[in-house]
C-alpha cells in the first residue's frame, strides 16, 4: 500500500548545538562544571545516537556535556562507528562487557580532565530519570573522580526536554499521522468473532504497513459496554457484539512517539457507550481549550474534570508529556504545578468509570503554540464509530 511520503531522518546539527548551547547556559547558572548522561533519551537528546541496541541492559553508555567544551562521549566501542556518523568528535572506547571495569576507569579519567578539581558534576536526579548503570559502578565512579561531587542538575535536562524544537514537533506529528491511517484502517481487522490477540498483532503491522518505524508500545481492551483496564496483554477472547474495543499506540517515527487511542463498537453501540464516548470528546475538547501558555498542568486535569465529574472527582492522571518516550513530564493532574509554555507536546487522556468495573478512555496528543494548543492527532468526533452495526 502507498503511504505519504516521510521527512528526512535525523536533525541538522544546528539542532543539537542549539541544545548544547541551552544545557551550558544551565550549567552556568546552576554553578555545574559538567553534566553526565547515563540514559537513552537523553543521551540521543545531545548527540543524536539512535539505536535499537539499548534495549540490551549489557553495556552502559556515558555523555559528558562540560561547561566550556563540546560534548565528550564515553561508549562501548561497539557503538563507535554509529555515534562517527553524528556531530560529536571525541569519542572515548572501551571493549564492553568488561566485569573488571566496564567503562568507569575511562568514564572517571575523561571527568578529571574535563572538570576542574572541586568542581560540581550533575546528573539528572527529579522525576522519571534514572541512573542507569550498577549501584556498584557508581560507587567506584564516585571514589574515582578526586574532589569532584556529584549533584543533581535541579531538573535542568526536565525544563529543556519538556520543550520541543519545531523539528522534534514535526516528527511526533509524523508518528501521530502514521498510527492516524492505521486507526482508519481498522474495520480491515477487527470483527465479531477476531481474537483480541490477533487484532493487536495485526494493528501493529498496519502501523508498519504506514511508516511506523517500530511500535514500542500498544495497550488496550475489550468488553461488553467497556473494558476493564488498558493494560493488560491482549487475550484470546474473539470479540463480540456490544463489546468496546479500545486500542492504545505508541507508534515511533525516527525516535519519536505518538500516543493516542480510539474507541470502536462491535455492532450497535448501547446509549450508554455512546453518551460516554461524547462526554469523553467534550472533556478532551475542554482540556484543549484550557491548554495554552501560562497555565498549569493541573488547570488541564482540572477542565477535563468538570465535564468528567462536574468538578467533584479526584482526578489521577489525565494526559502527560510526549516526545522521544512515550510517557514524559510534566503530569496532567492536580499535584503538577508545571507552567504551559510553546512547545510543550501533551497528550489529552480522561478516563470515564462506567461502573461494575468498566471504564472507557480517550486520548490525543497536542502542542501548545503562542496563542494557544494545536492538534498533533486528528481528534475523534462524538459518534464512536461502529463495526458490523
């Protein structure tokens, strides 16, 4: 099947100086000398380096952004010819797996030479990172690196990942049009009597099918009136008439997710369905209404939470932030107080509790723009849409 055709892979590497430049100037303010990075994202995030291989925990990878000089990548040789291709220069080695010292007697020279002594390290340390390398490895850094201390960076990779460049806005816009075709493509695979199971498999090939790169994540479920949860694997259950079939996915266009859902009816939906899927599509429009710079995240949750509830619920969340993972900061729930600010990427999620342990979800993804937010997802109308009525 044609697909649309799909922009050029990667960034220039304007972007990533861009960046570079923005990480220093935190540095700088936050009185840093150095920041190192230990995870995926956030190592692509400075140099570019995509790959499937870190989905093996075997080795860890290092950055070093130092204040007054250019990204220094500390890596298992393996990765070298790929990390060549990109914009950073120095690039140290070491043969990895090494169970003497796999990396941090490198990692450890490369940080005493870049950063003066008693000088301050940071590491992201807030929510949703993580230090991904052995307890034992960071010890032995820790001991490694003289006077020099490890700090956290005061949420300084958070703030500047949060906020998007028009090409990285472009590219989850890319992944969202994908899964969008494959949503509409769905009456192709799923019917009365289709196992669950294999309509999950064979979304995931309609996403190929239409660009996707991948498809790391897909979530859903099925049920009479609803479903009980959105995480479960998908079972062998054939779908019947009257079920709700509701698919969750998180397809990736060069490094970059969508995440958005749709609900279906298999036959004629009940008047409850559909009153519940149009109240769903209000609460998601009053989110977007509400999602425009200068307000908070919560202010989002809680405009979906009136149409929800009328106001009297206790939302969880609602909707969180998107881009190269499918889950980022900020939280659409009343306990995140994150200013809105132009190029912030959201996803819109409420979640409808029908009763005798059935709910219904919905959820788009959008951009917040000077004047206001725009869609990235082509947002659902009221009418949930029916198969085989």
């Amino acid at each position: 099947m044609k697909t649309s055709p799909l922009p050029d892979r990667g960034f220039p590497t304007d972007e990533f100086r861009t960046r570079t430049a923005r990480i220093r100037a935190g540095l700088a303010k936050a009185g840093l000398d150095a920041i190192l990075l230990t995870t995926e994202p956030e190592i692509r995030y400075v140099t570019g380096f995509l790959t499937r291989f870190w989905e093996s925990p075997t080795r860890p990878w290092f950055v070093i952004v130092p204040l007054g000089q250019e990204p220094v990548a500390v890596i298992p040789e393996i990765g070298a010819p790929l990390m060549g291709q990109g914009w950073i220069t120095d690039i140290r080695t070491w043969s990895s797996p090494d169970y003497d010292d796999d990396g941090i007697g490198l990692l450890a020279r490369s940080l005493r030479g870049l950063v003066p002594d008693s000088g301050r390290i940071g590491v992201p340390d807030e929510g949703e990172t993580h230090l991904r390398m052995p307890l034992s490895s960071w010890s032995h850094l820790q001991k490694r690196v003289g006077g020099r201390r490890f700090v956290g960076d005061g949420g300084l990779m958070r703030r500047l990942r949060m906020v998007k460049s028009p090409a990285e806005i472009a590219k989850i816009e890319t992944a969202a049009a994908i899964a969008g075709r494959a949503f509409d493509r769905l009456p192709e695979i799923a019917a009365e009597g289709v196992p669950l199971q294999t309509v999950f498999r064979q979304f995931q090939g309609l996403c190929l099918e239409e660009g996707a790169d991948w498809v790391s994540y897909l979530a859903g479920g099925a049920g009479p009136g609803g479903y009980a949860d959105v995480i479960s694997p998908a079972s062998a259950r054939p779908l019947q008439r009257g079920d709700v079939l509701m698919l969750d996915t998180g397809a990736v266009h060069d490094g970059h997710f969508c995440d958005f859902n749709r609900n279906v009816s298999i036959g004629s939906a009940s008047a409850e369905v559909r009153a519940a899927h149009a109240r769903l599509i209000e609460a998601t429009a009053a989110g977007f209404d509400a999602a425009r710079p200068g307000q908070r995240a919560r202010d989002l949750a809680r405009a979906m939470d009136k149409v929800l509830t009328g106001g009297t619920g206790t939302p969880g969340r609602l909707g969180h932030g998107l881009g190269m993972q499918l889950t980022e900061p900020p939280s659409l729930m009343p306990a995140d107080d994150t200013v809105l600010r132009p190029g912030m990427v959201l996803t819109l999620e409420p979640v409808l509790a029908l009763g005798e342990g059935r709910i219904m979800v919905h959820e788009e993804n959008i951009v917040i723009e000077e004047t206001g937010a725009r869609w990235l997802s082509a947002p659902s109308g009221t009418e949930i849409p029916e198969i085989g009525a």
